[in-house]
C-alpha cells in the first residue's frame, strides 16, 4: 500500500512546502471554469494539508500547448475558481513554473497559503521527463503529494521525475480513493459483477476488458465497440465503425462466454447530423447506415440487469453519441440505472471522461455513484493490470 498524507502526525507538514500534482485540466468558456468537478476533487487533499500549515506549491497542467506557451491554455482562471471554493485559505498563482520569480513567491507563502503555478507543459521539458526541469520542480519543496491519479499513467516531470529527487512521496486523498476503489474492481469485485463498456475503441481498452471479462457475471457492451463484436458475429452493421484488429479477439470472446450481452436493436440514420432520417432497426443495420445508439429495447435489458443484478458496477464509455439529443437516450438510462443500483446497496464506480458528462447531463449526482473516477486512461491502464508511473514511485508503507 502506498503511504497516504493521513499517515503522519499533524505537526508534521507545519511549515513545510509540499509540492502538490493535481489534475486541472478543465474545459474553459470563454475565460472561465466550465466545469469544476477535478478542482472540486482536489479540495480534500488541499485543505487537509493547509488545515495542517503546509505551504501548498500546486501544480497541474491544462490542454496539449505542446511546450508551447499559449494564452488560451492558462491557469488562471482555475487559480480564481479555486480561490471562490476555498473562501478561508489565500490562494496565489503565479504566471510560471520555474525561476528565480517562482522561488521567491514560494519562499513568501504563510502556513496555510496555497500557490497554482502556470501550466507546466508550456515546457517541452515536462512532457519527456527532463531531469533538470524535474529538479527545478523538486527545488521548490520538502514533500511530494500525488493527487492526479488521471495523470498518474504519464512519465511527466511534474508525475515522475520530480518525486524521484524527495524522501517523501505521498498520495493524496483523492488518489487515495482512486487506489481503494480500482483496486478493488481489479482484483476481488464483490459479486455478482456487471462490467459495462462503451465508447469508441476497444484498442483504449482491450487490456482492461481482458482482465475483467474473466471476473463479470455479465458484459454489456455498447458505443461504437459493439459493432466491432456484432460484425465478429458475420452481422451487418452497415457503415458503423468497425476494428478490423480485433474482430477476431472479439469473436474468440463471444465463442467462449455467454456472459456478454450486445445490443439487439440500434438507432441508425446515414450520418450524425441526418436527424431527420434516424430509424430503429433489430439486429441486422442496413448498408448506408450507421449505430449511433442503443436502442429501446436493449436499453431496457441492460438497465433492468445493471440496477437490480449487480453488487459491484463498473462502467466504462457511452451507449452512444450521447452529445446529440436524439441519440443520448441509451446513455441517460445507463446512468439512471447505475443511480438505482447504488441506491439499492451496489457499489458502482464511472470511469472516463464521457461516463462522468453523461452522469451529469442525465442529472445524476455525485452523491448517487459509490465513485466517479477522475482518470480515464488511467483508470484503464490500472485495472488492466499495468504499472502507473506515477503511483510506482509513491512510497510504500
């Protein structure tokens, strides 16, 4: 087990600086925070430390500026929405990451204060894992504190290289969770388990899959990948997206498990934006046409199994293209029935960027989901089985 920054005593983080890796790469609209979930998943770790008089050094980065500095990719903005959600603790930001500037503004935090310093891939250096980028970084304090676990799969300066160079390296209190829950999900899954997967590629996700193929009472699967596991099956999916490389992993799956259910009816039109020629077809998707969404009849089977079957829930990816109304339907009644389940005592756990929209499109709070992982690829590289940079080089308890 990892240590975590609950496992010392009080005083010790009183006057320390603690370089802190979140994960505040938020959309933004028109110079402000669009949506603030992974800030807000932050807070915990944040005012523990500053309720303990650590000197918070925050960093993060924001967008692919590709070592570029660019305006548009700033953190300033999360530096002010930051700052509204924690009213009672000072919150600086300062327009670099390194420099004489940067270790001035450090060397003039108060215990309690908190400094967002600017996006760190505005240097090249951050992304190849630059050593002396890493020891600029791991300059500026005495502790390290992990709390991206969303970044935790890159071997970034700010994830990997910095951390190598301190004694101490710590999981946050979001990361924390994360670790509790995947792992979990990983390796012993409270049964019976329904694995849901949508989504666009099984290439994002076929090592994850995989491993929990062989754990799941049931899959179901959705998205664009179901078509990929129909067309396996010698079924027309028309002009849907299919995964040519995994057609035959996908039909050595079907051949040997009755456990994974696919989509029987679809909406199909002959493109996205055809919203006037959507139709509802069974089984087989006419040549001209594409899936864009499960339909009605599947969506009830998956949503009756996931909200009155399962102990342990774990979805992954969209039914749909869940963006558009018309083909969001599926989508909507996936994140109702994970709601249900919860309610009724499962435990449930949405991964991926798009699963996380789709819950708050559908209405559905955070309250109501046992975990909402903040890491899509990470998410998926861990329960896959693979090492995390970031996490390997945390201390051990």
């Amino acid at each position: 087990m990892k240590t975590t920054i609950t496992d010392f005593p009080d005083e010790f983080y009183r006057g320390k600086t603690v370089l802190v890796r979140v994960d505040f790469n938020v959309p933004l609209k028109k110079g402000k925070v669009d949506d603030d979930y992974r800030i807000r998943s932050s807070l915990p770790t944040l005012e523990y430390l500053c309720s303990k008089g650590a000197r918070s050094v925050v960093v993060s980065h924001l967008g692919r500026p590709e070592g570029k500095r660019d305006p548009s990719m700033s953190l300033r903005p999360v530096a002010e929405r930051l700052q509204n959600l924690l009213p009672n603790r000072k919150v600086g930001w300062i327009n670099e990451c390194i420099g004489n500037d940067v270790e001035k503004a450090v060397k003039d935090l108060k215990d309690g204060d908190i400094l967002l310093l600017e996006n760190v891939r505005f240097h090249s250096e951050e992304e190849r894992n630059e050593e002396g980028f890493s020891r600029s970084l791991a300059s500026l304090v005495e502790i390290y504190v992990n709390d991206a676990f969303s970044a935790s799969h890159r071997k970034h300066a700010s994830i990997y290289g910095a951390p190598t160079l301190l004694q101490y390296r710590l999981a946050g209190l979001q990361v924390q969770k994360e670790l509790a829950y995947l792992t979990k999900i990983r390796d012993e899954p409270d049964q019976p388990f329904i694995l849901v997967v949508g989504g666009s590629k099984i290439r994002d996700k076929i090592d994850a899959m995989k491993r929990l193929i062989e754990k799941a009472d049931k899959v179901l699967v959705g998205g664009s990948i179901a078509y990929t596991f129909l067309a396996s099956k010698g079924i027309s999916v028309g002009r849907s997206p299919v995964e040519n490389d995994y057609q035959s992993w996908a039909g050595e799956v079907l051949r040997k498990r009755d456990k994974i259910l696919l989509p029987e009816d679809h909406l199909v039109a002959p493109s996205a934006d055809a919203i006037n020629q959507i139709r509802l077809v069974r089984e087989e998707i006419p040549q001209g046409m594409k899936g864009f969404d499960i339909g009605p009849s599947t969506s009830q089977t998956y949503a009756s199994i996931v909200s009155s079957v399962g102990r342990t829930v774990f979805w992954n990816g969209p039914m749909g293209l869940f963006e558009t109304k018309e083909f969001s339907q599926g989508t909507t009644n996936m994140s109702l029935s994970i709601a249900l389940a919860h309610f009724r005592g499962a435990t449930t756990v949405v991964g991926g960027g798009d699963s996380v929209s789709a819950l708050g499109k559908a209405g559905i709070k955070e309250s109501e989901v046992s975990h909402i992982s903040t890491g899509g690829g990470a998410s998926l590289e861990y329960v896959g089985g693979k090492t995390l940079p970031g996490i390997e080089i945390l201390s051990n308890k």
